[in-house]
DNA sequence: CGCGCGGTTGAAGAACCTCAATTCGGGTGG
DNA sequence: CCACCCGAATTGAGGTTCTTCAACCGCGCG
C-alpha cells in the first residue's frame, strides 16, 4: 500500500473543496475540522477530525469532496493510495465490515448534528458537543480528570454551531458562572457532570 | 434475492427507531420521511424519501437504525434480504462503485442540510427544501409546468427546517404575496424560478 | 352536526444577532 | 525593557428573527 505523509500548522487549510486528490487521508496527530463556506461568506463547521479519523468516508470511492478541511493544531496526516485502499477494504468481509461500520458512525454523527441545529438551544448545543467531543477523547486516552485539551476557540464553536461568537461568549460565561464547565487558555475543565449530561440529554 | 412487499398509509410508521429489521427497505412508490423525536419531544426530520430511495445506506451493514420513518403519502416499498444485497453490492466492482456514490451522496445531502440549518434564514431554507425537491422529483419525471405534487404539510416543513409552522406558514405566505411559488391543496407551484433560485443560492 | 386537522392571523416575548468599544495576553521589533 | 500589535475574549446597547400562546376559520368526514 503506497502510503504518503504530511503536516499541517494551525489555520493551514489541508484540503479545499472540489480539488482532485489520488490520496485518501486521515490524521494521526493534532485537531482539524471540515467546513464549507457559503456563498454569503458564512463558515459552516461540519465536524471535527481527531486522530484516527477519516476526512471523509465518502474520499474513499471519489477523488473530490464538496468541503474543506482545515488544521485546528499542528497536525500530522497520512494518505492511502485510493485504489490500493480500496482493495484492502474490499479483499476482507471482515475490513469491508468494519469500513461499513463507520459510514454508519458517520451517518448518525451527522444526523445528530441535525438535530442539534433543528431542535436545540445554544446552551444545549454547546453542552452535547463538548460531551461528544469528550466521549471521543476519552476513547483515545486524552481526557484526565473531566479535564483535557482543547483547541477551539469561540469562533469555531460558534460556525460549528450555527451561533455567532459573542452570543457563544455569553453562554460559557453563564456555564463558568454556574460552576459547571471551564474553557480556557485551550483547556476545558468539567466541574459538575451530571450537570453538563442532563443540559445535554434534555430540554 | 429475497426481496418482501409492504405498503403503508399516510402518517403510518414504516419503521421504529432502533427495531432490528432483516430487510433492507427502499421506497418504491409515494413520499416518506426519516426523522427522530428528541428527550424534550421535538421531532426533527432527517430526510425525505422519495420513489428509488434507500430508507438508509447503514442498513446495508446493520439490523438497526438511529431514526423512525413515517409514510406521507400511501408508500410501497420493498425489503431486500441483507446478506443477498451486500453479496450482490460486492460482488460486482461496478455496483460497488455505484453503491459508493450512492453512499457519498447521502454524505453531501446531510452536510449540505447542516449547512442550511446551521447559516441561512427561514426563507432561504425554505427556498432551498423546496429547489432540492423539485430537482429530485424532476429526475423521476413528476415536474411539469414549474408544478408538482406536494404532500408536506406546514408542519413537516418545520420540523425539517427547525422553524415553527406558525413562522413557516408566514414564510410562505410573503413568498405567495410576492409572487414567486404557491402551495396549497397538496401541490406547489413556481412562478418565479429566478426570483427562487436567487433565495436559494445566496443572501 | 360536530370534530379534527391544517391553515391563518395577532400580540407579546424570548433567543439570538449586529455593531461597536474595551480588555487581555502573548509575541515582536525598536 | 518597553511600546506596539494582533488575535481572541468580553461586555453593552439596541435590533431582528423567530417563537409562543391563543384564537379563529375552512373543510372533509364520520
């Protein structure tokens, strides 16, 4: 399998839409996230990539994507020749299996993300994706002490969200003040979980 | 291929968040809809399902799904036997390939409603819903004159855009008085397609 | 006839946005 | 070392969009 690397500095944009690529990359190291930017200038934030994952599942049968990827922290990325992945995943049922499995991650994160932006508050959208983000954390062993670094700045919540900046800086200012989270100087503290779940679990 | 038959009735459930199924469903005939109910007893609609639509890619690979589906209209749809469609899909590098876009697809269509609830206005998201629609339903051949048959209600169109229909029923009504599409009586009809593709496209 | 669903409308309010000014901290050049 | 700068966070004032609540209408149907 032809494997090539590549880093990536912060604000760096990794991938930008509808460019041709042979690779299909994924990030070993640091934090990115994929976006799109309408034709009103606004950024939307699709997800964010951690370590492990795909840009996109779909980058495995096409050569162009319909985002962008940029680079959160230092980053670190490989990519996969796209026809040698392909057989890899194809030869194995049991690759082919694993590879369906995280479409269909895929395809919940996303819709879950739908949800959010239909049907929930800013205070409730902020509280499910600093859970998610932490679930996905924890599994990598970087989360000590409800504790753990964090890259995004207010910004990114907010185009991830569908809120604006100062409106996100309102609703942290009122969880800090309410003694159940923290974010600062790229760290997030969690003070009160149950807190912060049922925030997240329910209206 | 072990394929079954159904049909359901408008507002009947076709299938219940989280059931074990061993069919893969698809629509053959008639309007559904993919959506979840939140703790607090919202309902989001992920996605509508037209005539040739898979109920989901993931249910290729898996018994269960994260979402319910509903019929709007009288549905026929079919189920095909999990372990025959997946044998058929990779068999055949060319339908894998196809099933690949198909895939790949359904990733734009998620991203790109994330983008819609995430940055536009009650209009444009409207505008929008209503272009997708009449673009899928054109490809199927049920687009004449700018007119279609249309059976969401201004309920559904709420719960897909994350508006109320209080607010969707006065959308539509300024988008009537100013000429540019009608719905009423289950159809919809354009009378500006520049005045609605310029709402759709940009600010 | 009465009932329920869906559409329409008004009034009032909540959530969120925009604009703009200020602060804060870390880096950088003089 | 200090002045300056820049990105990011913070805060205030005022406005817009969208929601909530509630009432009413029209229509098809048992």
């Amino acid at each position: 399998m032809r494997v090539s690397q590549a880093n990536g500095r912060p604000r760096q944009v990794l991938y930008r839409k509808g460019q041709p690529c042979a690779d299909v990359s994924i990030v070993r190291n640091g934090w990115a996230f994929r976006f799109a930017i309408t034709a009103s200038g606004r950024r939307q934030i699709l997800s964010f990539l951690l370590p492990g994952d795909l840009f996109s599942t779909s980058a495995v049968f096409g050569d162009r994507m319909h985002f962008s990827v940029q680079a959160l922290t230092d980053v670190a990325y490989c990519g996969f020749n796209r026809e040698d992945l392909q057989r890899l995943i194809f030869a194995d049922p049991k690759v082919s299996r694993t590879f369906a499995d995280v479409c269909s991650e895929q395809e919940a994160f996303s819709d879950d993300r739908i949800i959010d932006l239909g049907t929930r508050s800013a205070e409730e959208r902020i509280g499910r994706l600093i859970i998610e983000l932490m679930a996905r954390l924890d599994r990598r062993g970087q989360v000590h002490d409800n504790m753990f670094h964090f890259p995004l700045k207010q910004q990114h919540l907010a185009d991830a969200l569908g809120l604006t900046q100062v409106h996100v800086n309102r609703v942290l200012r009122r969880l800090r003040e309410s003694r159940i989270m923290e974010l600062s100087n790229g760290v997030l503290k969690i003070f009160n979980t149950s807190a912060i779940r049922k925030l997240a679990d329910m209206r």
